[in-house]
C-alpha cells in the first residue's frame, strides 16, 4: 500500500507574500499548525498548483488531557481552524 506524501503549503500575508511554509498531508493539517504559531487569517498556497486555501484560525488555552504525561504543563494551547473556501490563482 503506497504511503500518502507530506504537501507543501505556502503561508500568504494580505499583501499576496508568502512569509511561511507548512507543511502536511492536507491543507487543514497545515493549517492547524500555522494557527498553533499565532495566525488567524491563514490562506495557505499548494505549492505547485494555484490554489489557495482561506482558513480561520484561533488557538485556546485548555487544561492538559487526563492521559497527558507528567512533564506536561497544566494549561495547553489547542489550535483550531475553520475552511472558509478556496480560491484560484491566475
């Protein structure tokens, strides 16, 4: 059985730059990572197509699960992110 390969995703800024790249096996799996970093208005591009992906991302602070290991903190921060749509390049 052939193993999935990771996707290369290009962050953006509002001005069309990409200041980050994320990586994962789908563009919500990149997307949870750039919002774990802070970002809330994420639109991840696939590198080599022209699509854009448009999230909405926020992370919260919770407490650790009850099957966390000793070393973790007491409070984590949890990502969370939601698809807003896709748009394409020209």
């Amino acid at each position: 059985m052939a193993e999935k390969v990771s996707r290369n995703f290009a962050l953006r800024d509002e001005m069309g730059n990409e200041i980050g790249v994320f990586a994962g096996k789908s563009p919500r799996q990149a997307a949870l990572k750039a919002a774990n970093r802070g970002h809330t208005d994420i639109k991840l591009r696939e590198r080599g197509t022209k699509k854009v992906h448009i999230f909405t991302g926020e992370r919260k602070q919770i407490k650790k699960p009850a099957n966390a290991p000793a070393w973790m903190p007491a409070k984590i921060l949890k990502p969370n992110v939601k698809k807003v749509g896709i748009e394409k390049l020209e």
